[in-house]
C-alpha cells in the first residue's frame, strides 16, 4: 500500500518561531507551569487543542468574502440553515458562537438543581455547563474505555448496563436527557459504535427521555464506523452520519472541530417547544436566530466545511495520520493510548512516569516536559482537568485516567511536523526518570485547568 498523503496542496504559509530550551524555560516559568498561559507565537508545534485551528480551504476563504452580513434573514443563514437540516435531518437550527454556548442554553432550559443528566463520557465545558445549572453531570464510560492498552474497535462507547440501572433508578423526573459525545474526547478520541448509539437510543425511548449527541466529532466517528463496524464498508460517511444523527433527538455541535471553522457552533432539534424556548434565551446573549453569535461570512465558511469534512479522502488521511504518530510510539515502547482515536495522540502519563503519583499531576508534568524539550505544546487531560478533592473529607479523588493529549490541527501540520513529535516524545521517554511532579499554587473554583499555576516539586 502507498503512504496516506495529505490531499490538499499548501497555498498560504505562517512561519513558525523557534525557541532555545532556556527560553522555554523562562516562558514556562513565567506561565506557572500551565501550557494555557504560554503566549502562541513561543510554542514550535502547538497541539493543545484540535479546537478552532484548523485551516481554512480555498473555498472557505471565498466563503468569507461572500458572506451576507444582514442582521435578519440573510442568505448565509439559509445556506447554512439547510446544509445542517440535510446533514442532520433535524427540523430546528439554531447557530451559536461556539459548542459551549449551545450547551449553555441547552442545560438553562433542561438542566437545574436535582436532575442528572449522563453520558458516556463528559467534556470539560459539558460538565461545566450542567454543574452551573445545578445538575449532576455522570460519566457513563465502558471498562474497556479506561484500559490505555486494549486494542478494542469502539472504546468509545457508553457503558449501557450502567445506563440501564441509572435510568431505572431515577427515571425522567430527575434524568431530563442523555447525552453521547462523538467521538469520545475525554477517552482519548474514541468513536462510538452505531449498535450502542441504537441501545442507547432504544432506551431513551423506553424511558420517554430525550436523547442528544455532542456532535463535534461527528465525521471522524462516522469513518471509524464505516471502516470498523460490520456491513458499514459500502456506505459514505454522510449516510453514516445521517444514522447516527437520526437515532438521537437533537444535538449541540462545535463547528471548531469537524465544522473545520475556526469559530461556530449550533443547537439543532426536533422539539418545537425546546426550539423556541432555546431561540428566546439565544436572543439574550447571542444573538438574532438567524446568525447566533456568528458573522454571516462565518455561517458561510461553516456550511462549507461541514461539507468538506465529509469527503472520504480527507477522512482517510485525517484518521491515518493520528493512526502513523500512535503506531511509531508504539513501537518505541512508548506507552500510548490504543488504538489511535479520531482527533488526539493521548500519553498514557501515568505509565509513562510511574514514579509521580496522580495528586503530583503526571499529566502536566509531561505535557511540560514536551515543551521544554521541542516547543511542543499539548493539553493535560487527567487530575488537573477532572480530579477532585471531597468536599467532606478534602481527601484526594483522582481522574479515571492521567493522560496528554496532542490534539492535532485540521490541514495544518505536515508528515515531517509529526515525525519531529514523535522525537521529541522519545527523547523525553529516554530520561523520563529525571521529571518530577507538580503541585498547585493556586486554582479558581471551576475549569482550573485553564488558569491555574503550578510549582515543581
Ligand atoms: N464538547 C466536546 C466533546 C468538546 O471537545 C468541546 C470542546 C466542546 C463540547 C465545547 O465546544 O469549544 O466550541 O465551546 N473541546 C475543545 C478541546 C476545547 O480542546 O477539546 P467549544
């Protein structure tokens, strides 16, 4: 087989900025040992999220030019109105500035003190958002999910007999919705399989419970769909996602990851009612119903990427060249998380380095240790994201998993930007045993990833 090559040729360049290791040094120092607050322009590869940094295409651009700017009904709103609805086949499409904002008036309408509200596995402004409302944000992973070495096809799955006894147990007075997050970015991009999105669904309904997908990723889950689960091979990647929408009621999206813009996000579903209660809180902060909290030349270059993002040869590339990174560590010895998932190369930190314990942050130690040897930047993804100390004994509750991510940009880095990833991780593994862990020096009471400053120990 001929290696996967990028099917786009490069038309723009944004030259990077190369650092010595004692100026990383003084950055970190200065950044509090938190990778958020390094200025962009002093990080070489920059992989802290696949989130807003993909590049635009040509016909993107054009997209920007042509945009309607007319605050009401404008012709951007309609393309990008009707790409979602034959996308999706939900009825209602509500634009927001991004994923979060989505959720935000999701959970204002649905969520609130004494409901609970599930999911295979919740992302960071996810389970914000519902905590802000009052709600209980449950985590519903398979025990396959949280084993960093089983090579399984669909680790991304929602556990469905925890479902089962949750639903039994509280029924849809306290469970107004489940979600299911595509692909599973907490558990390291895993996708989630069109036979547990059914059970899901099938429950849900059982229950008379409304069903949502947390569609960010939703193209790159529906290739591992079609490549992975059986009788799916002949399908296009749209019909699989048309399925996967299909089984749910409604969805929130950040058009930042498969949207391939670098702002945009939406609320789509059925339910006339939750549409309109969703388009009155929408005029409060975001804006007119028909731009959200977009620009019309962004709703243009978002329809045309949801478009794009579909095309088989760019899905083949975009899953292959996580899969290249994941396979070369592997065979270094290095411990990854298998298989590669949809979006992120996810270090197992707590293998990696055995000797620091959870409450000194592996994961941040690492993701440090990245940038101090080549620039590279990457994302925490363990206890300093979701661990927590008990709020009645102060005792300290790990994450399920201490993992870094290195969440790869869409159309942005080339083979030889991975293949000087790939050194820069195996000449940190040789000396791994000289890192040390961290401790927090101070944290604000909710996302202290974001902010918070570190010490080494
Ligand atoms: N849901 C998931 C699964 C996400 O990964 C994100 C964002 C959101 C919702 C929120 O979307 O950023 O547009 O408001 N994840 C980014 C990341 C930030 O780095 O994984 P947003």
């Amino acid at each position: 087989m001929k290696t996967v090559i990028e099917p786009f040729k490069i038309k723009t360049v944004e030259p990077l900025k190369f650092t010595t290791r004692a100026r990383r040094e003084e950055i970190l120092a200065a950044a509090g040992w938190n990778l958020f607050a390094v200025p962009a322009e002093e990080v070489l590869i920059d992989l802290l999220t696949d989130s807003g940094t993909a590049a635009m295409s040509s016909r993107q651009w054009a997209g920007i030019l042509d945009g309607d700017e007319a605050y009401a009904g404008a012709r951007s709103f309609y393309r990008f109105e009707k790409t979602v609805r034959e996308l999706t086949g939900y009825r209602h499409v509500i634009p927001t500035h991004q994923g979060r904002a989505a959720e935000r008036i999701l959970f204002s309408i649905l969520g609130g003190p004494g409901k609970i509200i599930p999911n295979n596995s919740h992302f960071d402004t996810t389970r914000a958002n519902i905590e802000v409302s009052g709600a209980a944000a449950v985590d519903l992973p398979t025990a396959e999910g949280l084993d960093p070495a089983l090579v399984q096809d669909f680790k991304g799955n929602m556990n469905l007999a925890g479902l089962e006894r949750l639903l039994k147990r509280e029924g849809r007075e306290r469970v107004p919705l489940v979600l299911m997050t595509v692909t599973n970015n907490a558990c390291a991009g895993q996708p989630v399989a069109l036979g547990n999105l059914r059970r899901v669904a099938e429950l849900c309904r059982s229950y008379g419970i409304p069903f949502f997908l947390d569609a960010c990723r939703f193209a790159e889950n529906a290739w591992f769909i079609k490549t992975r689960e059986p009788g799916c091979r002949g399908r296009s990647p749209r019909e699989i996602a048309r399925e996967m929408f299909a089984l749910a009621d409604g969805c929130t999206m950040s058009g930042k990851k498969d949207g391939l813009v670098n702002i945009g996000g939406f609320l789509a579903l059925n339910d006339e009612s939750l549409a309109q209660q969703a388009r009155n809180l929408l005029i409060v902060t975001e804006g007119f119903p028909t731009y959200g909290g977009l620009a019309g030349r962004d709703l243009e270059a978002f329809a045309q990427g949801l478009e794009e993002v579909l095309e088989e040869d760019y899905l083949r590339y975009r899953i292959r060249s996580i899969a290249y990174v994941v396979e070369r560590l592997d065979e270094l010895g290095i411990p990854v998380y298998r298989p590669a998932g949809g979006h992120a190369v996810y270090l197992d930190a707590r293998a990696f380095l055995p000797h620091i314990p959870p409450q000194e942050y592996p994961g941040q130690a690492l993701a440090c240790a990245l940038y101090l040897e080549g620039g590279i930047r990457s994302c925490e993804i363990g206890s300093v994201m979701f661990g927590k100390h008990d709020p009645d004994t102060g005792a300290f509750r790990p994450a399920p998993l201490e993992q870094v991510r290195l969440a790869v940009p869409r159309r942005v880095y080339t083979q030889s930007h991975m293949d000087y990833v790939i050194e820069t991780i195996a000449a940190v593994f040789a000396r791994r045993r000289e890192i040390g862990g961290l401790r927090i020096v101070s944290e604000p009471p909710l996302l202290r990833h974001f902010t918070a400053r570190f010490e080494p120990l």
